[in-house]
C-alpha cells in the first residue's frame, strides 16, 4: 500500500505541479496567496538594523519616575543584549513606556545554543507534566490578566472590552494546546500480515518563531502554545511594534515551573532576527509572519538545510477565529 500511495502521489504531483498540490494542504479558510514577482537583494535581506536614541531624559522626551529597559530572554534568565542597543516603546499616545534590547546574531546564536540544550530534557518530560506546566502558565496569565489587558490598550489603542476578550482568548488557547500534549503521539497500525508497529510523532526540535504584529499577545501565545506542547523548544521574536506584551510574560514563565531554555523570547527587528535564525544550522524549522520579502528569503534560505517552514506571505490571519488561530 505505501509503494501505491507513493506512485499515487508522483502523479497527482506530475500532473498537476505544486499548485495542484497545495489544494490538498492549505486550510479551507485560506485564500488563495497570489504573489508578485518580487525583486530584492537576498544578500542585504534583515542584513541591519537601527537603534533608538536615549528616550529618558535625554531626547526631549517626558520623564518617567523609573527607567524601564526589557532584558533578552533565554536559558530561564534575562539577559543583555550583546550591542547593548536597544529600541524605544511608546503608547498610541506616544509617550514613552520602556526600552526594549535589540538582538544581533550573537544573541540567536546564545538563544539557540539554550533551546537545544533544553529540548531534548523536555521532549523527554512525559506528556502529563508538559500538560500540567501548560496549565500552569495559563492559570498564572489569568491571575495577571487586568495588567496585560491594560498594557494593550495603551500600546495597541484597543478598546478595555477588545483588550480583556484578547486576553481571555490568550489563557483559553494555552488550555486548548495544553490538551494537546498527550494528542497525536502516534499510533499502533496494523500490518498486512502478522503484528503490529509502532509509529512515533518525534518533536520537531528547535523552532525559530517570527510573531506578527497583530493581536500581539494572543499569536504570541498561540504560535509557542502549539510548539512547546508537543515537546519543541523555541526561539520567539516577538511583535516588532508591542514586544512588551510578551516580555511580560517572563514572570508568569519563570513562575510556572517551566524549564529554562523551552522558551526563549529576543526582541528587536523582525527580519534582522529572522535572517539569522533561518541561516542557523542547528535550528530545524522556521515559522515566519510578516512582509512577502521576508516569507521569500525564509523559504529560500532554509533550502540549504532543508528547514521546515511555515510563512504567510504578508497575508494576515484572525488570531482570535479558532480555524484561523489554532
């Protein structure tokens, strides 16, 4: 049966090419993607990136009573940004929240280096205690929920009632991937003769996650709820415009039980970080949301390594639709 399916496959793949196929993969929902050709330089793709001048008192700006700069995020600590740069975050209002850090090359290389030394303990966890960790994560989000919904309206501009259902949907989808850690493990198949085999859904290893800047907190945790619970470890770029969202989520990771490294969150430029997760070796697949250049430079560059890849060619999706979102 298995020489027949691949020979059925060779022909649906002869005789209607890669858009026929892609029929069969895509979700209902999705719409067709119809690109442009696109023309930029590869070599220059993500290749800089900018830094902010000092915001606190010292660029004409309000003064705050406390200055308030995010650390990186990886091996269960927080971490400097190894330039020592960093970008500033302001309201819809435009005053000035905090200073977050911005990655470079060698802070990926750091990130990466902890999520493999972490991945391989934690795929090993059995699927009970990386569900219970899952829930734990959630519970402690709900707890925090009044300060996540206020630190959205005033960076997204969201209304109360928007911001409280966001992060509602947010402490729901890490329950409904929670569940999902004892899922779709494998199964017991028959063969056509005598006995049994046992077939296994490994992790897929180290994921490097690029999160769109819409419903930031919800994508963010929907994108690492689904590949943390089926025992991956991530390195996570976070919303480019609201990175906050996620990096205050440090607290409820480093109360939650969850082990160092599983979790690994670098703020900063999206298609700088990007470009240098998808050049790195040892990371094993790359899920891309942003502009079409970067969803072609992602599928381009992981060619060499035969990456995984999961882009949306600069077409949103509804974070808070349950097809869409999960």
């Amino acid at each position: 049966s298995s020489r027949f399916w691949w020979i059925q496959a060779i022909w649906v793949w002869k005789r209607w090419g890669k858009e026929g196929l892609f029929e069969y993969v895509k979700p209902s929902w999705q719409k067709k993607v119809r690109i442009s050709d696109l023309s930029f330089d590869m070599a220059k793709f993500g290749a800089s990136y900018s830094a902010d001048c000092p915001a606190i008192n010292g660029n004409g700006s309000e003064a705050i009573s406390v200055d308030r700069t995010y650390k990186l995020y990886y091996g269960g600590a927080q971490k400097r940004p190894d330039a020592n740069y960093s970008r500033v975050i302001r309201t819809v209002e435009g005053k000035v929240m905090a200073q977050v850090g911005e990655s470079n090359r060698k802070d990926v290389r750091n990130a990466v280096e902890a999520a493999a030394k972490a991945q391989p303990a934690w795929a090993k966890k059995s699927p009970f205690n990386r569900q219970q960790i899952l829930y734990y994560i959630a519970e402690n989000l709900e707890i925090r929920k009044r300060g996540f919904a206020r630190r959205l309206v005033e960076l997204t501009g969201v209304s109360a009632e928007e911001a409280e259902a966001e992060v509602a949907l947010s402490v729901a989808r890490l329950f409904y991937w929670a569940a999902y850690a004892d899922k779709y493990g494998g199964t017991v198949q028959e063969t056509q003769l005598y006995g049994t085999v046992i077939k296994i859904h490994e992790p897929v290893g180290i994921i490097g996650i690029a999160c769109p800047d819409k419903s930031p907190l919800l994508s963010f945790v929907s994108l690492i709820g689904a590949a943390i619970a089926r025992s991956n470890s991530v390195v996570v770029v976070p919303s480019e415009k609201y990175p906050l969202l996620a990096l205050d989520l440090y607290q409820v990771f480093e109360t939650s039980d969850l082990p160092g490294g599983v979790v690994n969150i670098l703020s900063g430029s999206r298609d700088h970080v990007s470009k240098y997760l998808v050049e790195h070796q040892n990371v094993d697949a790359m899920w891309y949301f942003g502009s079409q250049e970067g969803s072609k430079f992602v599928e381009h560059t992981s060619a060499v390594n035969v990456k995984r890849t999961w882009v949306d060619y600069g077409v949103g999706r509804d974070w808070t639709d349950d097809k869409q979102g999960r």
